[in-house]
C-alpha cells in the first residue's frame, strides 16, 4: 500500500506555518504499515490542489488531504474535491445537528456558514469531526481511497486517530513496519558509517526491495542510526530489528547512548539516581547549558546539587579555588584548570562527581595554538581526576552544544565505567 | 519567478523530522521576492527524487533542493542530480582545500569519504558550504535554476543566507516584499491585539487587495507581530512600514523589545555594554538557562561575570549566603528569597548587578498556595533591590524559558528606567 499526504494553505509555503500536520500524519501511517512515498504542500488555488490531486491518485493508494474545509473565503479543498470525483453537494443531516450542538457548546448562533459546512459531496462517507465544524469527508474509488480532512492541528489528528488509524487496521496492507533509532555521539557521521561497514551486508543478506533500510541522521548532539523493517508480520519486524541492532551494538555498542527519543540528560540523570550519586558542575565556554539541560529532566534536584557558570578568571578563583598560579602558567583554557576546575566544584558542592568545560567558544578569543573551538572537559569522583581535548569547530552556539554533549557523555561512560 | 522545494529524506515521509527546512526556505524566498506554489518531501530513492525533480523542472522557475547530499550510501541526491542534467563528476580543488580546513579544525583525519564530497557535476556552479562537507549545487539551464544543498538545518540555513537570498535580490521579480517584525514579552496575544485595536485600519485604509498584512506570532518567549508590505518598488515598502511601525509603537511600544532576528540577550547585553556595566545570575528554577542565553551573545564576557545555579537550598546558604532562617521561614520559593538571592549574587561577584530566579518548574512539588509555575525574579542594583511574580503555566521546559525572559525583560526595563 503507496500513500501520499497532500497539505493545503498558503502559510505552508511562506513558512509562517511548519508543516507539523504531514510530520503527524505520517508517523501514524507508518505506524499502522502504510508506507508514505511523497509529501506535498500546495498554495489554496484551485488548479494547484487540483493537479495534486491528480498527480497523487495516479501513483498511489491512498491520499490523505488536510486543510481548506474551513468556513472561510479562502478554504477550497471541498469545491476541488466535488470536481474531481464529479460529485454535487447535497446536505448532511446528521452534520447539521452535530455543528448545532458545539455551536451551542461555545454559546454561538448558527448561520449560513455553519449550514455550508453540512453540505458534503454525494458519494462520499462523512467522517464526523468531534472538534470543528468541518466534517472529514473519504472517496473509496477504484480500489483507492482519498481522505480529507479540516488543517486545525487538533481536528486532524481527532479524525486521524478516530478514523483514519483504525480504517488501514481493518484494511491492512499485509505489511508491518516497525522502526527503531539508536542515538550516537562522539563519532561523525563518515567514522560511524565506517565503523559499520557494507550497510547492505548489515540489514541481512535476503534484502531483496529495500524491505530493510538504515539510514544516518546528523546534528550538533550526535548522529542517529534509524533502521527500518518491513516484515510479514510484527513478531518477524521485531526479531528482525534485534538480529540488527545486535550487528550495530557490536561494532559501535559505546557511542550508542540510547534509543528513539531518549536524550543524553535522561540517560545520565537514570545513571546517576541508579547508583545514588550527586553531581555538580563547573561551566566556563557551556555557560551555563550543561546545568540548563540537567535541570530540564524532572527530578534532577535527587541529583544535580549546584552549578557555577565561571566566565571570569576571578570567579573561576573565587567560588572554586582554582589556584591563580595555575592560570597564570597555563592559561584558563588547559588541562591543569579543567581539572583544577572539576576538583574544584566537587568539593565545593560536596558532590561525588564534579565536571567542567573551559574554551574558547569564538568568534573572537582564540590563537593559534589555542584556536576558536578548543575545548577542555575535566571530571573528577572520588578515585580519580581527569581532562579530555576537544576541537568543535568555529560555530559559537555549535561549539558550546557539542562540548555539552561530550561533557554529559564523559560522565555516562564514567558511571558505565567504559574506556 | 515562481519557485519550489523539493526536500529529501525518509525520515520525512514517516514524521520522525518535521520539515522545518522546508518553512525556513520558504519564509526566505518569500522575504525575497519569490513565491513558493509547492512544496514536495520524498524518500531517499531515486526514482522518486528523478520524478520530482521533472516534475517541478517543468513547471516552474526556481527550484530548491535539501537533502541526501551527505557522505553516507542513503544520499543519493548528488548522483540523480548528475543523471537529471547528464552531467558526470569531476573533482572540485577549492572544496578539497575547504573540507581539509574543516577536518582540521574539529582535529579529524582526511579519507575517502571526504574525498567524493569535493566531488561535484560538471557544469554545476560550486556554493561554498562553511558548515559540512558537503558544498551547494547550482544548475542553470534554459533560463531556470536549480540549488540543491544538504539537509542538515545549518548547513541549509548557511548556503540560503549566504548564496540563495543575495542570488534572488540580484534576479528580482518586481514586485517588492519587505516583512517586519517586532518582537515582544510580558503581553498576551490577545491583549496585544486588543492594545492595537481595529488592524484594518492599523495597516491603512488603502489596503486594496490585501497588500499589506499583520500577524501574530506567539512563542514562549513573547508574541511577534509581523507586517508584510507589497508594494511597486523597496522605497514605497519602506515608507509604508515605517508608518505602520510608528502606529505600532505608539500602542504598544514598551513590550517591544527588537525587531526582526533580535533576541533579548542581545538587547540586554547591548544596553549593559553601552552603560559599562557587569551582571551575575543565581539561577534556581531555570536552572543555567539565564546564564546559557546571555553566554551566547559574542563578546558577553565584557558585562557577564559569573553565574551561580543553586538548586539545592544548602547551595543558595552557601554560594549565596542566603541567610538558612530566611528559608525556613518564607520558603525558597518566596520574595523575600529571590532578593536576598539577587543581592548575595551581586555583592558575592562584584557587579553592578544581580539577577535571580526561584520557582517550582514542575512537573511535582505545587502546592495550593505555590503552585507548579509559581517564580519570582529579583533583581539588585546599587540604589535598589526588588522581586516581581509571576505565573507562568505547567511545562517544566516553558516554565523555565519564560521566567528565563522575564527576568531579563526586567534588566531591559530597568536599564531603560520603564516603570
């Protein structure tokens, strides 16, 4: 089974509006087996939505419309649709009473535009909208079927949920899809991709059609690795993706720090409340984001007792002992301050762990043999003291997030005691 | 000109990404002059990209292309580029240079991989790509244009800033389009829109053909107000915004705190520069997010001296030298709390001035009296020590970015001594 989203509205096209319905739309779909092949965004004109619609029914199964079936002048998807299968408007009674009762819900008079909203192309099914005025409306034609429906995020995803998911379950496409992403950090993306070598060979031999597929996805936290599997049935799905990801843990198992939507603060947040240890750090170059990320998962006050943002040689001295001699000799930006500074905020804050970031975060600041992007991470527990280099590039924003996130990865492989 | 964008990726089509590069590119061709009538996402398959990219060729003017440029076996974009416009690759010296530099300064080793990125089609025009590996792509044939450039959103962002919007303003379409927007905090949107009063007549009763329009804009961090003039040439545009601009802030001048691209810590970091004064913050509740924004600001070292994130009470005693008893009896979340927070900073750095927060980001810890979202933000300067409330919802995340602008809200109001 081929599906195709097609979205409607001008604010699609100028940016005003991201397309977050299409990203909803599609996660469900997938979810319930249905692969979606294209994604298209059209202006609310008549000839534009119109070649869509033809250009989708064409190549596809199915087609799910959002947007223009709302009540005003420029809300034309329904006009289109009545074209294209050839249908006339007849009215909907059941509609009507149903627009009656939220109008009255909301204290609001009926009118000739609520009236127009119960009129519905004959031949058509009417999906009820529990949350607008706008009914969804499905054409089942030729073995097809369009669905279409109000762009409201809210009323499309009560017509997605309550219809259009359990409707591909009962007309399932004898195929499950299940998808799975590991998230890395400290590897790029050409390292990791070396790392785990003949992709194809990876995924399995028998990979005839594309039915597996592993893809690399990028940014300043990491690189994730998202398999697909398309299978006969969930259970095959699922052995599947573990015979995979065993393949992907055993050749890059370290960078792996967790999987779908986890992030590295939850994860060294459950590592730390697991072992009932306390953490406090010490930020220079991060100014502040490792605290601000610790502190976005709820519950880190069990774990996270303080955090100091040492911009200044002063403070740096001051509220953590960092000895002036030290900076003097070697620079705010070294081993021997990293380090001074981990031990430093350990003891202040009467943690069993303490970790410090100093750098150079540019644009301005750096020298040649302490270039923009230079970054010291220093971790300290009770057994040891220890700094890592960094080099993160020329980006101010970008040098502070990735030195963030190879802080937070220094203290996860340290509590998983890896290398 | 009429334009498209076609953007590349799986992870599209099954809602795993949101298409935001897509509304970026958008909203930036808008702002230059072109207007966008589609937009398509496909997968990572060639047959698919090939009939998009003939698709959009033949219907259109400009066409912009992101995604599947990377140096991984799922991006395909680069080889059905060379078969669209039977080119073959030759290899590109300047981007050989540009991606050694690039390895250099993130400490990385050159390989094979790096090699195929300075790998381009034969006739294209090469765009320097500042960010990645992988450079932009520009073909021009039979009086259209096509850029196609990666998917990873700064990469995207650099190229369309650097090379696709100066290109457009050099190519005009006739039509002049200048959008503005003023960003403000502390106003509800709709209490904003009702400070505006009657919009129609805010934007002029000569609005024929809806030349002009305004927007509203909410995010946690305030709501902007966007206006769009057309207009036969810039001059005309101009003079039209500035009439509209006036009226504005005539109405609601005092909540506006930038324009366009500004962002608050700028605003505040400039005001603290051009008075030569020093800031510290003791954050709670926001937990580094404060001391995270104003670091992000190039050259913030000169006004920002430390910050200090006392979650655990012991820390605020300690640090800040919050008296314990003051605690007991008010509670940390409290006025008398946030000054004796903001003043401890202040005189602990020696600043001019102190900024605090303490508040109950949620999601457990309300009570009836103090609920979740509960903050007070105090504020200390030489001549006087304060604290304001505020309520601020019931997400954790939202909680702590709008006590984050709150608080420096405050500092812009009193640096500019608003009531």
């Amino acid at each position: 089974m081929r599906a195709e989203i097609i979205t409607v509205g001008d604010e699609l096209l100028i940016g005003q509006v991201v397309n977050t319905n299409a990203a909803y739309v599609g996660e469900q779909l997938s979810f319930a087996g249905v692969d979606v092949a294209t994604v298209t965004a059209v202006g609310d004109h008549e000839e534009a939505i119109e070649r869509a619609l033809r250009d989708a029914w064409n190549r596809s199964d199915a087609i799910i419309v959002t947007g223009g079936l709302g009540p005003t002048h420029d809300d034309i998807t329904k006009k289109v649709l009545c074209k294209f299968f050839n249908a006339g408007l007849v009215l909907h009674e059941p509609t009507v009473e149903s627009i009656r009762g939220l109008l009255t819900s909301r204290n609001l008079a009926w009118s000739e535009r609520a009236q127009e909203q119960a009129m519905v192309p004959q031949g058509a099914t009417v999906i009820p909208n529990r949350y607008g005025t706008a009914p969804g409306l499905m054409f089942e034609r030729q073995g097809k079927v369009l669905v279409a429906m109000a762009g409201v995020p809210y009323e499309m995803k009560g017509i997605i949920d309550s219809f259009v998911v359990p409707y591909f379950h009962e007309h399932p496409s004898g195929v499950s899809i299940l998808h799975r992403t590991f998230n890395t950090t400290g590897i790029t993306e050409s390292l990791l991709s070396e790392k785990l070598g003949n992709i194809d060979e990876m995924v399995g031999v028998s990979n005839e059609d594309r039915r597996t597929t592993l893809a690399f996805l990028p940014s300043p936290q990491g690189v994730r690795i998202r398999i697909t599997v398309r299978a006969r049935n969930l259970k095959n799905a699922q052995t599947r993706v573990e015979e995979i990801e065993s393949r992907i843990r055993a050749r890059a198992g370290s960078y792996i720090f967790g999987c779908d939507e986890e992030i590295l603060e939850e994860v060294v947040g459950r590592l730390l409340k697991e072992r009932g240890l306390t953490i406090a750090v010490a930020e220079s170059c991060t100014g502040g984001l490792i605290a601000d990320r610790i502190t976005n998962v709820p519950g880190s006050s069990d774990y996270f007792e303080s955090g100091v943002v040492v911009y200044s040689n002063s403070s740096k001295v001051e509220l953590l002992r960092v000895a002036q001699e030290l900076i003097d000799r070697n620079g705010a930006v070294s081993r021997e301050v990293a380090e001074a500074m981990a031990t430093g905020v350990r003891k202040r804050a009467c943690t069993d762990l303490g970790l410090s970031t100093t750098g150079i975060a540019g644009p301005t600041g750096g020298k040649a043999e302490k270039p923009v992007g230079l970054v010291w991470i220093g971790y300290a527990d009770e057994q040891e003291t220890l700094a890592l280099r960094f080099h993160l590039g020329n980006d101010r924003r970008r040098v502070k997030e990735r030195a963030a996130q190879a802080a937070l990865d220094l203290v996860r492989r340290k509590l998983l005691k890896m290398p």
